[in-house]
C-alpha cells in the first residue's frame, strides 16, 4: 500500500519509514491538543525517572563517548578516510566550520549566551559559594563551558563520525539503522532497521520543534524591546510561519545554495557582533578574563565529567546538565548526519578534532565575552540582568536586557534578531535536508519532500505552542527527553561498531596484502628477517645454535 501511494506521488524514499513517522506525527500533534494533560502526565513522569533515576548514566556515558573520540582519533585508526582512498573534503575549512556550527549550537549560543552564566552567577549551583562573588562567577563559568564546550560537540561528533565511516566507507544509506550494520547485517533493511529509523525521525523533528519554539520566543522578546510588539502566541505563530518560509526556501534551493550561504552570513554577523561586545565593553578585561576562563574550564573539565551531586542531592543536575544531554541527544541524529554529509572525504583525525576542537574554542570566546561582560555589568554598572533572569526569569529576554548597556542599542538588537532569525532558518533546514535523508537514505532526493518535512517542523513547533496549560513546549521538551533515552543507548552501539568495523577493515587489508603482494617496505622488512634467519640470528638478535634455522635451509 505504501509503495503504491509513494509511487502515486512521485516519492522517491522509503514509503514505509516516510508515511509511518508522518502518521505518528500527526497522531501525536493531535493528542498534545486534545489530551494535553493526559499527555503531559505520561511524558512528564517518564522524563522525571528518567532524569532521577539515570542522570548519572548520562554524566558518565557522555564523557566515555568523548574519551573514545580522542582515542580513536590519535590511533591507528585516525589516518583512515571518510570516503574512497584519495578522496579530498568536499568543502573548504571555514565553510565547513561554518555550516557545522550554524546547525549545531549556534542558536543555542545567541539563547544563552548571558541566561546561562548569570544564572548560575545568581545561583551557585555547587558548594558553600556566595550569590554574585568572583567565586560564583568562575563557578558559573566553568559550568557553562562544561554544557557548551566539548561534551555537547562529543554528543553531536560520535553519530557524525559513525554515520560518515558507514555511508562513505561501506556504501550503506543515510540512516541510523545503517550503525547497526555490523551488529544485524542485511535486516537494517527489514523490519527492525525502520523501526529504529522512524525513531530516529520522530525524535529529530521534535527536538527541531523545541529549538524553533525557543527560537521565536527570543525573536518575539527582541521585537517586544525594539518595537513594543506584544509577546503572545499569536505573534509566536507568525513568527515560526516566517522562519518557516525562509527555511523552505533556502532547503528548496539546495545544500551548496541556501544552507552553506546562509551559514556563511551568519558566522559573519556572529563574529562581528562579539567583536562589537568586545570592543564597546572593557577589552583588556575581557581579554585577560578569557585567558582566565580557558583555564578554570581546563582546570574543572575533569571533575565536572564526572561530578553527579552525590552529596547535595539537590536535583540541580538533573535540571541542568542531565537535561542539557538528553536534549542535544535528541538533535544528534539530525547534526550527526548533516555533519556526516559536509565532511566526505576528511580523515579521522582530522575529523574528530575539527569537530570537537574548533566550535569548543569559539564556545569559550563566546561565553567568555558575554558572560564576563554580564558580570561586569553586575558588578560594576548597577546590574540588572539579575533581576530580569534569576528573578522575572524571563531568559529570552536576557540578551536584549544585556544590550541595553551598550551604544547603539536598536541597530545591535536589531542585528541580533536577524541573527536569531537566519540561525533558526538553518537549523530548521538543514533539519529538513537530514530527516529527508533518513527517510530516503539518499542525500539527493527530490526537492519537494524537503520541502514537505520543512513544512512539517513548522506546523509541529506552531501545533505545540498553542497548548494550553501544562503543555506546549514544557510537554514537549518532556517528550524529548524520554525520545532521547534511546539515542544515547545507540552512542555505546556506535562505538562498538566503529571499532569491530576498523578492526575488521584493517585485517582485510592485511590480507589482502599477503594475497595480492606487499608494499615494498613490508617486504623488504621480510628479506631482513629471513636473511638474518639465515645468518643464524633470531628476530630479537639471539644466535641460534648450530643446525636450528641453517641447518634448514641446507636440506641438513
């Protein structure tokens, strides 16, 4: 029935995977209006255990994928390619990064770039530390670096790295099923595999919800200061209709039109907009602050890895950190497999630590600008941004409100609602490009059923939002989190089919050597030691006695 109705449309996918997670979107979009409360009841205490009872699983498996990543990457194996022998990076350096860093945490960097730290500022999240002191500062900073530096980037490099090594080196679709290969062989493509592929999309265009309703709540703040437009539901809706639009547009026009130039423009506003901080704030103190920073978050990386509030008890991580983790899980199928599809043909090594290293280093400029800048503000020119996030808790809000404080306040704040706009544009895209992909497993299908899953983040996040009550956008981030949970089990499968995939692709090798003739240096290393045997010398330049090895190879 599927494959007719695909065939009747025009629809080059899977027509199983495609028509089934479109139908349990529906169905679940319709229920979180209808039975909002039942709804919210279900997810809202499964994410509560599940934040509770496995917090601690989520602190020491995100820090076992980042150990594995800097492991595999200075290996043996860190020379392999993602792609044929002699194959080269489809894009340059700087527009890799910068389309790598639009669809990851770009947005999430303009959302918290001063919520995060001044919250954590006016409530210090661990020990005996006095509210608004040198010494919460440095704590508020550490911690925010911890949940935007390299654990967040581990959760998004393991899944791009497995899934760039499966498609590009093994010749297996665009799915998450495809990690299993090793495990299930040819039944990724049965039953089992779509299961774990409509999965994967249901999770990917919920978590996009989430981001875009975020999204349009800072954009509606932004409009609110500027403009005194009012902050409701139905300025929201228009607002997501808008960013939906341009998101369709630019996925219509394809990766190397719409995504990579607007990936481009924006790194180019978002660099001018820190250097303006920077510049119109105090530079040397900045300058020496992030100097400072970099080592109080090389300093507590190791403990905040491992730390899980034993003591206190008080909830806090599973609040922050653990939700933080079960979050961006959700967004890592959809960052891992564009990630995965801009980066053929780079190596390993060089993979791994491009992905971890370079949006990490600009994560603590950015943090460190805004953040110190927050305090500064606190501290030294009356405040206020306490207020308005740790007690009116209006944390879309926050960036504007820190605005405030610098020249030019209309024209900035105009520029950074744009810059909110084109981040949501190409993160709601390049959604829309990698749930295509994983319902089709091809990265060139038909432009229309991008265009279709681009309309459908859109109305999901747009059906969310106008929940009632309990729910909305709190039922969903609920959701994610149990939606999640699955994701981050797939993390430990992906690391074990990496290695016995490696392993197993590197004694081929072996063997095909022998079979098929050596390199050179092999097997003039082989002369040697057959030589020495012969001369009567062992492999560790032992004599042997007489008659062992010589007597041999003279028939004596």
């Amino acid at each position: 029935m599927f494959k007719k109705l695909a065939h009747a449309l025009g629809l080059e996918t899977n027509p199983t995977i495609f028509f089934v997670s479109a139908a349990l979107t529906v169905v679940f979009v319709v229920c979180a209006i209808a039975f909002t409360a039942t709804v919210d009841a279900v997810f809202g205490a499964a994410s509560e255990w599940i934040l509770t009872h496995l917090g601690w699983l989520y602190i020491l498996g995100v820090t076992t994928f980042l150990v594995f990543l800097v492991w595999i990457a200075l290996s043996r194996y860190g020379h392999v390619r993602l792609g044929p022998q002699g194959s080269s990076p489809e894009y340059g350096d700087l527009t890799w990064f910068c389309m790598l860093f639009a669809a990851g945490i770009g947005s999430i960097l303009m959302f918290w770039g001063v919520a995060e730290p001044i919250s954590h500022f006016a409530r210090p999240p661990q020990g005996d530390v006095e509210p608004e002191s040198v010494e919460a500062a440095q704590q508020a900073m550490g911690f925010t670096l911890y949940h935007f530096g390299l654990h967040t980037w581990t959760i998004f490099c393991l899944p791009a790295l497995a899934f760039a090594y499966f498609v590009y080196r093994k010749g297996l679709p665009f799915r998450v099923s495809s990690v299993f290969h090793p495990f299930i062989g040819e039944r990724i493509n049965g039953p089992l595999g779509r299961t774990i592929d409509i999965v994967a999309v249901l999770g990917t265009l919920f978590g996009v919800a989430v981001t875009i309703g975020l999204g349009t709540m800072q954009i509606n703040s932004g409009l609110n200061t500027l403009f005194g437009i009012e902050e409701s539901r139905l300025t929201q809706l228009v607002l997501i209709a808008v960013v939906t639009t341009i998101a369709v547009i630019s996925v219509a026009t394809g990766l190397d039109v719409g995504i990579k130039w607007l990936s481009v423009v924006n790194i180019v506003l978002v660099v001018a907009l820190l250097v303006f901080v920077f510049l119109m704030a105090s530079p040397l103190y900045l300058a020496k602050g992030t100097i400072e920073t970099t080592g109080v978050y090389l300093e507590r990386l190791v403990p905040l890895s491992f730390w899980n509030d034993t003591f206190g008890n008080t909830g806090w991580q599973g609040s922050w950190t653990v939700f933080y983790w079960a979050w961006t899980i959700t967004w890592s199928p959809f960052v891992g497999i564009f990630i995965a599809r801009i980066s053929r043909g780079r190596t390993i090594r060089e993979f791994v630590l491009g992905v971890l290293a370079l949006p990490t280093v600009f994560s603590i400029v950015w943090f460190s600008v805004f953040g110190l800048s927050a305090f500064d503000i606190e501290m030294n020119q009356g405040g206020g941004l306490v207020q308005e996030v740790s007690v009116e808790q209006d944390i879309p809000g926050a960036l504007f409100a820190f605005l405030e404080h610098f020249p030019l306040t209309t024209f900035v704040s105009a520029a950074s609602i744009v810059i909110v706009v084109i981040f949501f544009t190409t993160s709601s895209d390049s959604a829309s490009l990698v749930v295509d992909m994983l319902c089709s497993g091809d990265a060139d299908s038909p432009t229309r059923q991008r265009v279709f899953w681009g309309i459908t983040e859109g109305v999901v996040a747009a059906t969310v939002l106008t929940a009632t009550g309990v729910g909305g956008l709190d039922a969903l981030q609920q959701t994610i989190i149990v939606f999640g949970l699955p994701f981050f089990v797939i993390g430990f499968f992906m690391m074990a089919g990496l290695v016995r995939s490696l392993r197993a692709e590197a004694e081929e090798g072996r063997g095909a050597g022998r079979t098929r003739g050596t390199p050179l240096a092999t097997r003039a290393r082989r002369i040697v030691r057959r030589n020495r045997r012969g001369a009567g010398v062992g492999s560790a330049g032992r004599v042997r006695g007489p008659g062992r090895g010589v007597g041999r190879r003279r028939g004596a």
